[in-house]
C-alpha cells in the first residue's frame, strides 16, 4: 500500500514500500522504507514551466569567485582523482554553467546538458570519464531513471560526483531550509547513497562510494570485469 496522497512507488527504487516523513503548509515529504530516499509526490511538484521560471531567478555567474567556491566543494575532490585530459558531461548545468569551465581550465573537455538550458540530448549516448551533477539531485522527478542511466555512460573507472545536501533525521528535516526551495523534490541520506551503490554493485560493475564531504558524494565504477549479470 502506497501512503495517503502519495500517487505512485518510491522515485529512485520503484518500491511500493513508502510512508509519511514530514508534512507541512504547502507540501507533503514521503520516505521509502527501501532505499531510504524522501521526495515529494508527484501531484505536489511544480509544473515544468513554473520550474524553469524559479531557475530564470537564478543569477550563477561564472566569474563570480563566491560561486566558484561554492563548487569548489565538489571540484577538488572529483578533480584530485580524475586523470589528465578526461572527459566529463555537466549534467543540469544550468543558465550559466560554471563547474564546467573550471574543469576545462583544469585541462578536462567537457559536455553540457540540461532540460531547460542546454536540451541536447545526443550527449547522452557518449561514454564519460566523469560526470557531475552539481546541486541537480534534489531537483529530480524521476532520480532513480536519471542516475541509472548516468552510471551507464560512465566508462570503467569513470566517476560520478553529486554535490547535495543530505537529509539526517525528521527532527532535523522539520525546521531544514533545503525544503523550502519548491523546486528540491527528492533528498537523500547517507543510507540512500549506501542503497544506490549496492544496487549497482549487484547489476554488474562494483560502485565504490566515498562521502567527500558533508554535501559531496563520489562513486566510481569498478574497471575490472563483472562478475555479475547486469
């Protein structure tokens, strides 16, 4: 059974094992008693125009050095493990894509895409030595179709960085600003994080979890042979 107001299984698993997490004036949060996962129902979310009009509020300049910073979080750290000239896709780079730039300056070659910004979507059939999703994840309707699909265009040894605040307990969660944006519709745990690279590990090639920071999480995909049928 499916929790009241809720219209459909859990996002990022499918499982139909869900209940209420937080309620307040405008919105419901449901939680996945598989993977952990909280998200918004789907009938609660925005409309896709009433979307892209909040991001047209967005002003991320790329030569603003505050929101080079800000990034700073998930670049280092993705960046200290990549090998020179690799390749990487920016996925939801937004109006004005940033962590793309500093990972060209670093010497990588980069591909961009988002659905409002940047809707070309033959860059998603190249393979990718890394891929980002800065500040993307929580925007996601559908997270686990998204990420299952980036993980498939990663070569072996390629690695995904996704930079996201984590959710850490309902107290918490209550009186959390990340909620307040009505644009973040899916948020994850640690345990979430935990969930997603099994999950990959058991299809096939091994996913190697590292939590970077508090806000920054990198999985890399096993080179070796799998062992596992996909």
């Amino acid at each position: 059974m499916t929790a009241p107001g809720h219209d459909g299984p859990c996002p990022l698993c499918g499982a139909g094992a869900v209940a209420p997490y937080h309620r307040d004036k405008i919105r419901d949060y449901l939680t996945c008693r598989t993977c952990g996962l909280v998200f918004v129902p789907r009938g609660q979310q925005l409309s896709a125009a009433a979307e892209m009009a909040h991001y047209d509020r967005h002003d991320n300049n790329p030569d603003d050095p505050r929101y080079r910073r800000f990034l700073e979080r998930l670049f280092t750290p993705l960046n200290d493990r990549l090998a020179p000239n690799a390749r990487g896709l920016d996925f939801g780079c937004g109006p004005g894509p940033t962590l793309s730039r500093m990972f060209e300056e670093a010497g990588h070659a980069m591909a961009l895409y988002d659905p409002f910004y940047a809707p070309d979507r033959s860059v998603l059939s190249a393979n990718y030595d890394f891929i980002t999703l800065s500040e993307v994840a929580e925007h996601l309707a559908e997270p686990g179709r998204e990420l299952d699909r980036l993980w498939r265009l990663l070569t072996p040894g390629g690695w995904l960085g996704i930079m996201t605040k984590r959710v850490r307990d309902p107290d918490a969660f209550k009186t959390w600003h990340y909620i307040k944006d009505p644009t973040h519709i899916a948020f994850f745990s640690e345990a979430t994080f935990e969930w997603l690279a099994e999950r990959w590990t058991v299809r096939g090639k091994r996913a190697t979890l590292v939590f970077a920071r508090d806000d920054v999480v990198l999985l890399q995909k096993d080179c070796s042979n799998s062992t596992t049928a996909p």
